[in-house]
C-alpha cells in the first residue's frame, strides 16, 4: 500500500503517465493520471479533475545544485499548475473505485511547453480524512521528468497556454488551401474523364496574398474555446468561408459558417499576460 503524509498508509495509489519523454516548444502535453484501488472492498472517493488533483512543475536541476539566478541551494520551488478544462465541469461528482479497477483520466496542458529545458511534473490528489472530517488526505504521485527540446516550435501561444491568433489563421488558410485544391482537383477530373490529369496548385485555384481574414476567440457549448477564422476569397461575388481551429492542440477542427460583426459581442477576450506563468518565472529566478 501506498505512503503519504507523515508516512500514514494510503487508501488509494496515484500515478502519472506523459504522452511523451520529449516535447516540442509550444507543443500540447496529455498527462494521464491514474488511481488504484488496493482494498479489498469498492471506495468512493472523489472524482478526477482539475480541482481535486493538483498538477506542479519546476525545473528539473540536481539536488544541491546553484538554481540559476537564485543564489540558493536545493532544487526550485514546486509552481502549481494548471491543466485544460471547462468551467461547465461538475466537479463535485463522486466516483466509486473497485479493487483492480483503476480510475484514469487525461489532462491536456498547453504552458508545460513553453521553455526549452529539463523539467518535473508532479501531482497531489486530496480526499477526505475520515479521521478528521474537517481535514483532506494527500496522495503524491511519483514525479515524472520530461524535456523540452528541438529549435522547431510546435505552436505559438499567449502566455496562458492558448494558441495566437496569427497561428490559427495561418492554420485555417493551410486548410483552406487543401480543400480548395481537393474542390479544384475533383472538377478538372470530371471534366477530363479517363485522361491523366495532374492536381491544380492552391495558388491556381485562389490567390492566398490577396484573401482578408479575421478571427475571434469563441466558447462552444461544451465550455471549451475555439477560435473561428473568416478568410474572404479574392474576387467580389467570392463567398466568405469559415474554419474553427482548436487553440489547446492546434488543429483545424472543420468548416463553419462565417461570423458577422454582430458576433463580435459574446467574442472571448485573450488576456496579454499569462497568471501562471510570469509569477512561475519569477519564482524560478528568485525574483
């Protein structure tokens, strides 16, 4: 059986699992965090989210090492961190775990990639103290280390881990770009029959200097942010298509009706700076 606080035996086991052992700068990160039940009975307990697990970070420097810029000894402080979520998400949700049926989860993370380096994630699950009603119980996962590598960035982001708008567009036009091309390739087939034909180029089917394009960060029914992308075809009459392009991954998600001035209002506002990550560095330099 696990070990927590002051050595007390825990009723659960808690373990992280990362996508990867390397990552990209800007790249999204999936941590999968699994609890296990080692009793011989079902328990319940709270379930996994972003507010009963507690996710944290630091650099990962050897132990009795100079922190950079600190004038200290001993590794950086632990930063908590946050992962992707809907403010929509019941939280408070019971979930009941049988012995041998592990509860896991995942979480994506958009600001774990935001520096080059060597770092550690590490997690804290808290469930009531049945001892101590007006206290909680913390079960440690085993921290993970990872890096941060590579002189290709995966994804441009604002501080607070959302994808810029300038990517999302540039994305949506790549996409455009390939569906016009496929719409252009399909009719020159038809038209040529059994001849060989060869694919029509995307500056062939639509001049990409010339489109205008706009964008706005929107919340769909599930809680989640998405940002819509208008791109105006050269050429009056030229019919305004639209793309929704996911801002935690990066992925063009699919077409969609254009947006209208009027849309502008319920808009989401993109912060400037991030509320995790500045007062993250700080504390890593010892400011």
């Amino acid at each position: 059986m696990a070990e927590g606080e002051a050595g007390l035996a825990q009723p659960l086991t808690l373990t992280l699992e990362m996508s990867a052992l390397h990552y990209a700068p800007g790249q999204a990160v999936v941590v999968t965090a699994r609890l296990a039940n080692p009793q011989a009975a079902p328990q319940v307990f709270p379930s996994l989210n972003h507010v009963s697990l507690k996710f944290s970070v630091r650099p990962n420097h050897k132990a009795g090492a100079a922190a950079p810029s600190a004038g200290r000894r001993g590794p950086p402080p632990m930063v908590e961190i946050e992962p992707v979520y809907s403010e929509l998400e019941k939280t408070g949700q019971p979930a009941t775990l049988a012995p041998g049926a592990p509860l896991a989860r995942s979480f994506v993370f958009t600001t774990l990639a935001m520096e080059r380096g060597d770092f550690i994630l590490q997690a804290v699950y808290e469930i009531p103290d049945e001892a101590h009603p007006d206290r909680t119980r913390r079960i440690y996962a085993r921290p993970v280390p990872f890096t941060i590598q590579g002189s290709k960035i995966a994804a441009h982001r604002y501080l607070n881990g959302l994808l810029i708008r300038e990517d999302a567009i540039a994305r949506a036009l790549a996409r455009d770009d390939g569906a016009t091309t496929a719409a252009a390739s399909a009719v020159v087939a038809v038209l040529a029959g059994d001849r060989p034909t060869t694919a029509a180029s995307p500056a062939a089917a639509s001049s990409p200097g010339a489109r205008q394009t706009d964008a706005i960060l929107v919340r769909d029914d599930r809680g989640f942010l998405n940002w819509w992308v208008n791109i105006q075809p050269p050429g009056a009459p030229a019919p305004v298509r639209a793309w929704l392009v996911d801002p935690y991954f990066g992925k063009v998600w699919s077409q969609a009706r254009p947006f209208s001035p009027d849309q502008f209002r319920s808009r989401v506002q993109v912060p400037e700076k991030s509320r995790i990550f500045n007062p993250l560095r700080d504390r890593w330099k010892g400011k």
